[in-house]
C-alpha cells in the first residue's frame, strides 16, 4: 500500500508541475505582449503630445495603431499617424475620422468609417448632422520610394494592408535590399487603378541604382541610374504604361573599360565554401563586395568558375555550378549587369592543392573570377 500510495503522490506532482508550467507558458507571451502594447501607447502618446493636433488619440491593437479624433481635419490626422507611425515598434498606423468603437470594430451607425471598412466617395458621404461624425473628403494614394545599397524606404499614404504588402513585397524582390516601410494605411483613400497597375508595373522594372520614386494620381517623378540605353528604354516603356504623367531625370551609369590594377584584383578574387557548402559566407560576401565597383564601373565582362574537392559524394559538375551561381546571383544583387557574368561548374578540375590533405581540399572547394575583356 505505501508503495501504491507514493506512486500516487508521483502522479499527482507531475500533474500539478505540468499544469503549472502550462500557465507559465501561457502567461509569459501574454504579459509580453501587454508590455509592449503599454509600452507602444505610451509612446505614441508622447510623440503626439509633441506635435499636433493636440486632440488626436490613438489606441492600439498589438503593434497596429489606430488614429483618430474627431473634429480633427484629414491633413492633421495624417501629421499624427506620422508622428505614431514614427514610434520603434509600430507595425501600421491606421487613420479614423471618429475616436468611437475600437479598433477594426464597427462605428455606432453603418456609415461610420472604421479601421477595416470601406472607404467613403465624397458624393455619397452621410450627412454629418445625422451621424454625429465629422466626414472627410476622399483622398488620393500617394507612394515614394528611395532605395540606396544598403535598403529601401517606402512611404506614402495607400488604402489597405494588402496594398502596403504587395509594395514592401515587390519593392524587396526590385531592390534585393531590406525594406523599411512607413506607409500609413488610411480608408479614407480614393479607390485609384493607377496604384494598382503601378504595383504590377514594378515588377517589370530594369535594375536603378539610386532610385527616388514619387507617385500619385497628379504623376509619377523619377531620379536614378540605370546601367545602359537599353534599360533606359525598358524602363520609359514600362512608366509609360502606367497612365500617369511622367518626369524622369534617370541617367545612364558612365562606364569605361576597366583598367589593369583592377582587372588583377579581379582575377585575384576567391571565395571558398565550406565542405558541403553552396552559399556564401561573410567572407565570400566581402570578398565579393571588394570589387563591386570595378565591375559595376567597367565595361568588363567575366566568367565565375566554380569547383570541388574530391572526393565528392554528390555530381560535382553540378555542386560546382551551384557554387559559381551564388556568386554570379550576388554580383547581381550588387548591381552588376547580368548579360556580363558567365558562371560555369568545373567539377574537380583545376585543382588549387591536392585532394590527398585537407588543406588541399579546402583549397579547392572555391569559385574564381576571370575578367574576359571589354565589350
């Protein structure tokens, strides 16, 4: 019976430790959370308290913040879900005409513009005398983007998250560089085609360097570089469709043939892979990042060659392909013109050391660069 009974007080303590390590692990996120939304309130509060319009409110849901105040006109909110939007942490800033209801909830009547809801057309917009909430004029979508090497900024006012998504979305795959964005998400926008087939219309965009782009139903401005005639003409075709009126200044990057010091740094270059390995490291990374500027500079077109140490358990023409194709995909990225890279796998050619030490395999798990000449 002592026995039974003590296995009996086992089970019961390893009930009561699980169901406490239950709660544990339910509360630990849920105090979290509650820390950060005081945290972001508090914030925001003092970032509006700073600029105006003094009667502007917000409240947040998670790190969604939700802007409003009434009798406050449109411009002053879109200053205020600047300033919240501002604050580290927020995720989107949403603008509402009236402080009633919480956020994403219906208003008091059907025509109250919420958080998620419809935006109102100003010829069918409810009488304010019988609402009790102020309404505001439809606006227009606005986007800028400025991308420099080391990210890209999005900013501006569009109608919903889906619109916002598809821009960071399309802005990340443009760029291939980290984006920032303090688009704020406003229903009061205008329903407008243009924004849509300008989201589309990015995809096919040629590769700018330098780009600061300013859209809206008024026109599209737009400064950068690009690397030649060709991709000037591919990206006026592309402006083109989108039905605005457009303003470019976007000049051709000057190229010249690259000269002798640069070339040997060139060929000089190699990046080595870990066994197994067909990513870059930091150290191919920066080994690559070295001589960007030569290349995107010269007229210079080169071949990648990758390789393989044996033995090599896997097809080492094809494992050596991967390797030459990360780093033609990273002289990409660092804006280099594709049509100027070659990139072929050698398998185990052209040994750098010999497969029988280990210093010799390592030396031949690598990727080299031969400058092919000028064009």
């Amino acid at each position: 019976m002592t026995i039974d009974r003590n296995r009996q007080y086992r089970k019961a303590g390893i009930a009561v430790a699980g169901a406490l390590l239950g709660v544990t692990l339910v509360a630990v996120p849920i105090i979290g959370q509650g820390y950060l939304a005081a945290d972001l309130d508090a914030s925001a509060r003092e970032a509006l308290r700073r600029g105006e319009p003094a009667d502007a409110d917000v409240v947040f849901s998670g790190r969604e913040a939700v802007v409003s105040g009434p009798d406050v006109a449109a411009a002053q909110l879109r200053s205020a879900a600047a300033a919240v939007r501002s604050v580290p942490g927020v995720r989107w800033v949403r603008i509402r005409s009236s402080a009633v209801g919480e956020p994403g909830s219906a208003g008091p009547t059907g025509d109250h513009q919420t958080v998620a809801g419809p935006a109102v057309s100003p010829t069918h917009a409810p009488d304010s005398s019988t609402t009790g909430t102020v309404q505001r004029s439809a606006i227009d979508p606005s986007v800028r983007i400025v991308a420099r090497r080391d990210g890209v900024l999005l900013e501006g006012t569009v109608p919903s998250d889906a619109d916002a998504d598809a821009l960071v979305a399309q802005s990340e795959r443009l760029f291939g560089a980290p984006v920032i964005s303090r688009l704020v998400i406003d229903p009061a926008c205008a329903g407008s085609a243009w924004l849509d087939r300008f989201v589309t219309g990015l995809a096919a965009f040629p590769t700018i360097s330098g780009i600061d782009l300013t859209a809206s139903g008024a026109g599209l401005a737009l400064d950068g570089t690009v690397a030649d005639d060709a991709a000037r003409h591919s990206l006026r075709q592309t402006v083109g469709g989108l039905g605005l009126k457009v303003s470019n200044t976007v000049t051709i990057a000057p190229t010249s043939p690259v000269s002798a010091v640069d070339a040997a740094r060139i060929n000089a270059t190699v990046v080595y892979f870990g066994w197994g390995c067909y990513e870059l490291d930091a150290a191919g990374r920066q080994a690559l990042d070295a001589i960007l500027p030569a290349l995107r500079a010269g007229k210079v077109a080169i071949d990648i060659n990758g390789y393989v140490s044996l033995p090599h358990a896997g097809d080492a023409v094809a494992d050596s392909q991967r390797r030459a194709d990360a780093v033609r995909a990273h002289l990409i990225r660092g804006g280099v013109r594709a049509d100027r890279i070659a990139a072929v796998g050698h398998g185990a050619a052209n040994p750098a050391g010999s497969n029988d030490t280990a210093a010799g395999r390592a030396a031949n798990q690598r990727a080299t660069l031969t400058v092919k000449g000028s064009n």
